[in-house]
C-alpha cells in the first residue's frame, strides 16, 4: 500500500484556503499571519484603491480581506502549482470568482509558522 503525506506547507495552505474560502477571514488572518506581517498585492478589483497595494499589521489585512472576499465573491480553484522551501510557500492558481477568471501568484515568506511577508499578484486570465 502507497500512502503519500502532505507537507507541511502545503497542509497550511489547505486550511488557509478553506478558511478564507469559508468567509472566516478573522480566523484565518489570527492564525495565519504575524502580527507584524506584510502584505504587498497587485489585486485591482478596487477602485478606491489602486495596485500595488501595501498593507501592515493583522487588524489592517483583515480589513483588507474582507473587502477582497467582498468583492470577488468566491473562489472556484481551478488548477494549482504549489512549491516550498523551508520558510516559504509559493503558488500559482487559477480560478474563478465573481469577477471573472484570473491568475494569482503569490510567495508566503514565513516567520515561526506564520506569514510574515505575503506578496501576491493578480493577473486577469
């Protein structure tokens, strides 16, 4: 019998994607990000707030989390290329959402199992 084990990183960003995809942007954002953490995005679905975005501290990302779920509604995975080292995650996805399909990117430098730095980008698919 073969069993095969998810890594670490990738158990993480199992349950990071679930919790977010779940509207539980407090828990995921608590649990997934130091309180210091960085976030740098090229998310453009804001007209109040044009990319690149910069963003510092828990309280500030999830606000913008909950914007971001607001406006792209949901998402819909529809193909993943995962890789990590150490301490960082990388992906690539595409998926849809109410804004239409799109490609992200994005690296996770981690920090004591946390996001420390998150710098994504967003391309329209």
């Amino acid at each position: 019998m073969v069993t095969s084990t998810i890594s670490p990183g990738r158990k993480f960003f199992n349950t990071h994607l679930e919790t977010i995809a779940a509207g539980k942007v407090d828990e995921m954002v608590d649990r997934d990000y130091t309180e210091d953490a960085v976030l740098i995005t090229y998310f453009n679905g804001f007209a109040d707030m044009p990319a690149p975005i910069t963003i510092q501290g828990r309280e500030n990302i999830k606000q913008f989390f909950h914007k971001y779920m607001k406006a792209i509604g949901h998402i819909d995975l529809k193909s993943l290329d995962f890789t990590e080292t150490e301490d960082t995650i990388f992906f690539q996805a595409n998926f849809n959402n109410d804004l239409g399909s799109v490609n992200a990117g994005d690296a996770w430098m981690m920090r004591d199992g946390k996001i420390a730095y998150h710098f994504g980008f967003w391309i329209w698919a």
